[in-house]
C-alpha cells in the first residue's frame, strides 16, 4: 500500500512562487513514477509533471514547462513541484500520484489511469 500526502499549497499573489512537497510512504525496495497532476474550478482534473524514481528522468504537460519544476532527489521519498511566476490561471488543487514500476529510471506520462494511488490534495490559491 502506497500512501501519500501533499503540502505545500496556500494563497499566494500572482507572480510569486511556491514548492509543493509530496511524501511517499512505501515499501523498502520498491519504485514508482511520480506525478502531479490539478483540477481547477469547474474543470477536468489535468497532468501536469511526472518523474522517475530515481528522479533522472522527467515528463512535462506543455503549461508547465518553463515555470514549473518536478523534482525527486533519489535517496528521498519526497517529490517537489517548484512553481514559479504563478497567475490565477494556476488557482487548483493539485494532486500527488503514483504509478508502480519495475524500475527506479520509468516516468510515467499523463494518462490518470496509469497512476494506481493518489493523495488528498493540496489547495493553491494565486490573486490578482
């Protein structure tokens, strides 16, 4: 079992920065692509970023590529999203998740299906 928690998320004014942290509790010896994922007011829930285990290898949704930076370092069970230069547009709850894989270098893309475990969510507020 796979148990995930996310922090990280409050109101900040547009153009400032964020780092949400998402802690992984799983078993010794055992890997799982990570990502994040949001669902804004009234809107599908959407990927955003993915990344390894190991944390060598990354996938990036198109509107997170530039200000936003998925990041796992290998010897923690803690993945970061940086977000930097935040608009309203952003305002969501962003979601950790996990995708179980064979090996630690596997990063998964943006299908919610292939993610088996999911967090509680994290509020992200951006004002005008």
């Amino acid at each position: 079992q796979v148990h995930l928690v996310e922090s990280g998320g409050r109101l900040v004014q547009a153009g400032g920065s964020l780092r949400l942290s998402c802690v992984a509790s799983v078993r010794a010896y055992t890997f799982y692509s990570m990502g994040w994922f949001r669902q804004s007011p009234g809107k599908e829930r959407e990927f955003g970023a993915a990344i390894s285990w190991s944390g060598s290898s990354t996938n990036y949704e198109y509107f997170m590529k530039g200000r936003f930076t998925i990041s796992k370092p290998n010897a923690k069970n803690t993945v970061y999203l940086q977000m930097n230069s935040l608009t309203p547009e952003d305002t969501a709850v962003y979601y950790c998740a996990a995708a179980w894989s064979s090996v630690s270098t596997y990063v998964t893309g943006p299908r919610a299906d292939e993610y088996g475990y999911w967090g509680q969510g994290t509020q992200v507020t951006v004002s005008a």
